[in-house]
C-alpha cells in the first residue's frame, strides 16, 4: 500500500491549535453542539471519536450528537449528547441503506441555531449529502479526515486487480477514483472548516489545494486519566519473566509489513540471543496472523513470538510496562506517512524506552519529547537502536522518564480537548 510520494523527511510544524488556556470559562458559556457522522457502527471502537468527543469535550462545553453504522452490540450513549443509529440488519447492503436513510432524516431535521456545524469524519457521499442540507438550511460544514479514504481505496484495488482482473475490483476503483474526485474537488473546497489527522496530512491535502488556513491537525492522544485512576502492575506471561523482551502494540494487518518487525528480532538475536517479542494485538482478517507466525517460524524465531490477540487497554499496559522496550513500527508510504499512531504515545505515556520508525508524525513525538530513539525503517536500524536499550538499561529508563509529562502536556486527550474545543468557539463566533 505504498507509494512514490512522501512528505518531507523533517515537515515543519504548523500553526497548531489554540492553547489550551483556562477552561472554566467555556464550560460556563453557552455550549456548542455539534451534529457528527461517522461511518463506524456504534458504540464506536474510535478512541478520538469516544475519548475527545464523549468524555473531554464536554467538560468544555462542546456537545456531540452523533449518528453511526447499526451494530449487534448494547448501545451506549458513551458520553455523547445523543447518539443515533439505524436498526441492525444480516444484509451489509441492508444496513447501509438504513444508515444513509437515518442520516438524511437527522440532516432534515437540524435546525439553525440548534447546532453550531454538521461535521462529517471520512465519508465522502454522506458528505456531499451533508454539504449540501447545511448550505440549504445556514448551518455550517466541517469534515473531519482521520484517514485517506479514497485514496486507500483506489491503492487497495489497483493492487488486487493487480493479482486479478474481476469486475468487482474495477469497481472498487472506480469507486476510490470517483470519490477522491469528489473530496478534493467539491466537499473540501466547499467546507467551512477540515480538520486532519497530522501536520503532514495537512501538507498532504494543502496540496491538493485546500488553504492551510481553513485546516486543523488533530492528532491522536493518550486518555491518561486511565493511567492515574488505576495501579498499573507490570506483568509478565509464565515462562517470559527472565528474558530480554520487546513489546509490540497494535494493529496486526497485513498491511503493517510487520514482517519488518519480525526481521528486527532475528538481527537483535544475534547480540541478545534470548531476547523475545511480544504482539499485543490483532488483526480483523485471521489470516494475517498465522502468516505472520509462519514467517517467524521460517526466520527461525517462531518460538521467541507471541502474538496475545486484543487485551483492554490495561491488561495490554500491563503486559507492555513489563517489557524492556517497545517498538512503533509504521510502514512508509502515502497513507500512513499521514498518520498519527497511537502506540508510540502510549509507550511513552508509560514511561517505556520506545523505538519509533521516520514517519512524521513520530519524527516530531521523539525529536520534541527526546524520550525515545527515531529510526529509519530499515529492520537494522530498529534492531541497532533496540540493542542500545538493552545494553544499558537503565540509562534507556531514565530518558524514558521525559516521556510522561511530554505526552500529558501535549497529546494527552485533556490537552487535545482544551485546544480543539477553543478552535470549535473559535470557528462557531465567526
């Protein structure tokens, strides 16, 4: 899923949000409503859709009706002002007709004045419908891209048409094209405002010729009152308590190219010949995990992995606390050279010695904190910096210690919600 394409190796910052300021004064002002979309089935799995929108924001007065995919789970009104979702149906294609019939119906009934913006987050259609009720009706627009959409779209169907030419991957295709198309020519240019994912998503889309002005990154966060109201007790799995231990968290995806990772622990091998990785983790598609053990068992490491499969935030914290250091591995390329992983924030939140690959987004986290060790993404050098920790241990704990007050002060989500709040009264008293 790569491309030629790539921002800089070292993107300049851009003009970030608000500070974060004083907050009793917006929570006793009148409060700012928000009419959102998103496209995941609710109760959302979204940690800055639930997190930032259904429990920080609040505090500052900003209010979230929000309307999702039906889903099988309980709903859960998760902090949000009112959340809304069509009934589920076996049909995906059932579902989603119920979806965009409810989101018609909300759009309808918005009132001006009731809210101060319709957003949208990475739908381009529901967009375009959004778009043009809120013109119609006064109210403004803003949309809300966490991931290039179109863009992963069209890459996904070129590769398979790639390994084969059916009809339904042209269609795909066309679909990626036909939106990308749409985003960039109509939705966005027509937005009041577009909030991104990174600084770099935001040279990515000025680009494709959005003003600057019109944008705000937001990036990912850490809840770190999670963190305060809990005893976090490092722990180790049976049998794993004496060896040198790499942890890995996240998203197991073929699309990762964790193989890379995987390569990173044949090399450290060579010097530390006990040492051990830990996947915290999984991946939608089963598959991809038992090619990734297979490729550890043919790289001769299958019995120095583990893969744990998903774990809630604090067992998986847990686990990762009782690592010698942890590794953020995020392959190059277009689509997540935009990115704003969350791994790399919650190693350091935990005060891990954490490696992290040259994707922006994690060049500026280490370089700004120097908590951690950036490293191109060649399995070599992550293997080198991984070597480092593990020679000194706890020289590599105490520049870990910087990591914590780092993250609270700029990618916590009481941080992140205090800034994106001050931007929403900001852009609702134009």
């Amino acid at each position: 899923m790569q491309q030629e394409r790539q921002p800089q190796q070292h993107p300049q910052q851009q003009p970030q949000l608000a500070p974060a300021g004083d907050t009793s004064s917006s929570v006793q002002s009148s409060p700012v409503r928000i009419l959102q979309f998103v496209p995941e089935a609710l109760p959302t799995f979204r940690v800055d859709v639930a997190t930032l929108f259904g429990k920080y924001l609040p505090r500052h007065g900003v209010q979230c009706d929000v309307v999702g995919m039906p889903s099988q789970a309980v709903a859960a009104q998760q902090g949000f002002n009112r959340a809304s979702r069509p009934s589920y149906h076996g049909s995906r294609l059932r579902r989603e007709l119920a979806y965009g019939w409810l989101c018609l119906r909300m759009l309808l009934s918005a009132r001006r004045g009731e809210y101060a913006a319709v957003q949208v987050r990475d739908m381009v259609t529901i967009g375009l419908l959004a778009l043009c009720v809120a013109r119609l009706k006064g109210i403004p627009f803003y949309y809300w891209v966490s991931y290039l959409m179109s863009e992963g779209r069209v890459e996904r169907a070129e590769a398979n048409l790639a390994r084969r030419r059916t009809f339904r991957n042209y269609l795909v295709l066309l679909k990626g094209r036909a939106e990308e198309a749409l985003l960039y020519k109509c939705v966005l240019p027509a937005a009041d405002h577009v909030f991104v994912q990174s600084d770099a998503m935001l040279h990515y889309v000025r680009d494709r010729g959005i003003p600057a002005e019109r944008m705000t990154p937001v990036p990912m966060g850490v809840d770190t009152e999670l963190l305060e109201d809990r005893t976090l007790a490092p722990r180790r799995l049976p049998g794993w308590e004496h060896v040198p231990l790499i942890a890995y968290l996240g998203t197991l995806d073929k699309a990762r190219n964790l193989e890379r990772v995987v390569d990173a622990l044949v090399l450290l091998r060579a010097q530390h010949p006990t040492a051990r990785l830990l996947m915290i983790g999984n991946s939608a598609t089963s598959s991809d995990e038992i090619e990734l053990l297979e490729y550890a068992k043919q790289c001769g490491v299958g019995d120095a992995m583990l893969i744990t499969g998903w774990l809630p935030s604090i067992e998986a914290w847990q686990l990762l606390a009782a690592a010698d250091a942890a590794v953020s591995y995020i392959p190059r390329g277009r689509l997540y050279d935009v990115s704003s992983p969350t791994k790399l924030l919650e190693y350091l939140a935990l005060g891990m010695p954490a490696v992290g690959n040259d994707i922006p987004d994690q060049q500026i986290v280490l370089q700004s904190s120097e908590a951690g060790w950036l490293t191109a993404s060649e399995p070599a050098a992550m293997a080198e910096a991984l070597g480092r920790i593990l020679r000194d241990p706890e020289a590599a704990r105490r520049r870990a210690g910087r990591g914590p007050a780092f993250i609270e002060a700029e990618r916590s989500y009481r941080t992140i919600a205090a800034r994106v709040a001050a931007r929403y009264r900001a852009l609702a008293a134009k």
